[in-house]
C-alpha cells in the first residue's frame, strides 16, 4: 500500500508535520488553560478542528483582492489542497463492502433541450453536452463507487435474493428499490468518493439503502458547469439503469449538497422528474455573499472561506479561475444554478437540511432554508432543518461524535417518511 498517498514530497511532508503539531499544541494547552472553546467539545474535537483549520490556513495564499490575481496559481493551489485532503480510506468487510462503478457520459441519454434554461449554464452546458456526444470511441468515463452498509447487505440481500456481485452492479434488485445517489464536499476542488466510504456506509446503514458516489470533475481545471453536467449524467445514468426518479434520494454534503440542489433545479427547469428528497449536509448556498456568520464563527470552525474579492475563494476558482472579478460576474453568480439561496423553489421534493450551529456558512443556509420554506407554505414537513448545537461545518464526517450519530437517525427517520 502506498505509504504516501496524497503524494506529498518529503518537505511537505514535514512542513505538514510541524504545521499540525504546533497547531496541536496550542490546541492543548488553550484547552487546559481555558476548558473547551464550546461547551459540547472535547479536546479530541478541538484537536481536530484546530490541526484542520491550520492545515488550511497554511494552503491558502494571502490574497484579499486582485492585486495578488498575477500571483495566484489557482491550479497548484488546488493541487496543494488536494495533497492535503482526506486520503481513500479502506473499508472493512465488518462495515460494509464497495465497489466501482463507471458511467459511459456518451451513451447516457439527455434531453435536446437540457440547457436552454439554464441561464449563465446555457452555453456552457449545451457545449459540454455536445461534446460528449461527438467525441471518439467510448469517450470519457465518470467513475464513483457504489456503498452497501453490511447491516443493509443482509436486508436487501435476504430481499431480493441477490449475492454480493448483485449488491454492487449498480441495477435496481427489484422494481420499487430506492437509492441514494450522494455528491461528496471539498469545496469543488477536492475529494473523492474513496475518501467519504465510511461516511457512504454509514449513510447505507442509516437509510437501509445503497449509496452510488459519484467523482464528479473538480475545478479549477474543469470550470462550472462541468460538476453539474457530471451530476445529470449520474442521475439520467440511474434513471437508464431502471431506478425510479420517486424512489431516488439525491444528497451531498457542502458543495455536494450545492451540486444536490442545483441538479434538482436544473431538471426542474427542463421538465424533468425530480427525486423522491433531497439531503443537504452544511449545503454550500451562497457564492457571491460574505454574511456574518464567516467571521463569528471563524474560531469554530475548520474550514477557511475567503471572500469573493480573493482570487483563491472557492466560488472564484469554481466559476471563473484566473479572471478578474467584476460587476457582471458578481451578478452572473447570483444566478440560482451558482447560488441556490437565490433560488425559487416551487414544486421542489421534501428537503433535509443539517448544518453546524457553529459553522461558517451558517447564515448562508438559513438563507437556502428560507427560500425552501417559502415555496412550501402550509407543508411544514416538506423542508426540514437541523442545526446541531457547538458543531462545525459536516460535522456528520466526525464519526466518532454523538452529534454524527444523531444527524444519521434522523437522515434515516426522514428518508423512510418521505419514502413511506
């Protein structure tokens, strides 16, 4: 097994080292001289946000506006970042099993009129979709991987009579089967669905339910709205393979709980059928606005987000890598398919919504939350929203947390009402 996966050299190695460990000290000593930041961590949890953070911190270049733009590399940035992201993680057969799954994007049928109102996606979109068609051969293969819970094996096993080879040959075991099909985090530039397997089967075991990740492209190398186009194939894939659009829960976590929601959108926009429920974990809502919450928050929580003046922000490196901001980009990324909080949410599914109460982005999703809830008046079930008290951004991947544990029954309660 390879000992070095993120492919670090030997000085980022040991930078890396030294970057956590001072960060791990003052972590320590913080906590014995002045007791826990908030009342629901532990030193191990304060451990992990602080060493996190500092990891980072370090990663990202001080750049506050487009003076440093000539400096930025956003391309070595992401790579810096990806270097120090989660690694793939194995399974054991004690929690579940996985395997891969790759989707021919050239031969999953989509709509002739998929992008025409997509808005700022529409050029872009339609010219990503043509090239899949004409390209040569079997032409490009999303891959991802499918997660079974061992709990939810033996029920579906038992079910429909099928052996492990079934349980992992993404094809419904029976007609009604349900599904999830999850969109992972990483602030668009990073992750992968090997490193999110345990969070996977936790999910399968919570919902009783398979769970089909998918690696959907990452910028800055492949720019909006590349991740969305890869997240209608994925569905459109599922639908062809012979699941039921009212049987499929779509779910993700930070920017996959962005590419969740703006998938839902765009198939609204084209007529499409929508799943059974969205799940959104700590849902990346809003790209062009800095709310209070980033600042207040900033002590608790890992993650870093510089403001949209900073070339290395995310929302920049997502939309518009290496350009300049201006007053047309700013408005373009008000658009909903950027910026779902915008967003009018008529006719949606029944939504889950968890977030840190401590996290950065918490203002951003109570702002997603209210336009969910203004589409629905008089469904007081249809948007759900849990903020979990002292936690920080998916806090649903810690685990180990009580908190984790809570925020996974109630994805599972929530995802046998709505599938009832």
């Amino acid at each position: 097994m390879d000992s070095n996966p993120a492919g670090l050299t030997l000085a980022e190695t040991l930078a890396a080292a030294c970057i956590a460990l001072a960060a791990a000290l003052r972590s320590a000593l913080d906590y014995m001289l002045r007791g826990p930041r908030l009342a629901a961590w532990d030193l191990r949890f304060q451990l992990q946000r602080d060493v996190g953070h500092a990891l980072i911190r370090r990663a990202l270049p001080p750049a506050p506006d487009d003076s440093a733009l000539p400096a930025t590399d956003a391309f070595a940035l992401c790579a810096a970042l990806r270097r120090k992201a989660l690694p793939a993680k194995p399974l054991a057969a004690s929690h579940g099993m996985h395997g891969p799954v790759a989707i021919s994007a050239k031969h999953v049928p989509l709509p002739a009129n998929i992008a025409r109102h997509a808005g700022v996606a529409q050029s872009r979109l339609q010219g990503l979709v043509d090239r899949d068609a004409r390209a040569p051969g079997a032409g490009r293969t999303l891959h991802g991987e499918l997660v079974v819970a061992r709990r939810t094996a033996g029920l579906l096993a038992a079910h429909a009579h099928a052996g492990h080879a079934a349980l992992l040959d993404c094809l419904p075991l029976h007609a009604a089967e349900p599904l999830v099909l999850y969109f992972h985090g990483g602030g668009y530039v990073a992750g992968d669905s090997a490193a999110y397997r345990h969070v996977l089967c936790r999910l399968s075991d919570a919902c009783g339910m398979r769970v089909l990740s998918v690696d959907y492209r990452l910028a800055p190398q492949h720019a909006f709205p590349a991740q969305l186009h890869d997240a209608l194939v994925a569905y459109r894939h599922v639908l062809a393979q012979g699941f039921r659009a009212d049987r499929l829960v779509v779910a993700g976590d930070s920017a996959g709980g962005h590419l969740a929601t703006t998938l839902a959108l765009l198939l609204r926009s084209a007529g499409l059928p929508l799943p059974r429920s969205l799940v959104l974990l700590s849902p990346y809502s809003n790209l062009v606005e800095t709310k209070p919450s980033v600042a207040a928050n900033a002590p608790y929580d890992f993650v870093v987000m510089l403001p949209l003046e900073s070339p290395a922000a995310y929302a920049r490196m997502l939309y518009a890598p290496a350009r300049p901001l201006t007053a047309e980009m700013r408005r373009e990324m008000r658009h909903p398919l950027v910026s779902p909080a915008f967003a009018d949410f008529a006719g949606f599914p029944p939504v889950l919504v968890q977030a840190g109460a401590r996290e950065v982005l918490v203002d951003d999703i109570e702002q997603l939350v209210a336009a969910l809830r203004a589409a629905s008046p008089g469904r007081p079930d249809a948007v759900v929203y849990e903020p979990y008290a002292d936690m920080c951004h998916v806090f649903q991947n810690i685990l180990d947390r009580p908190e984790s544990a809570a925020a996974f029954a109630s994805i599972g309660r929530f995802v046998s009402r709505v599938l009832a």
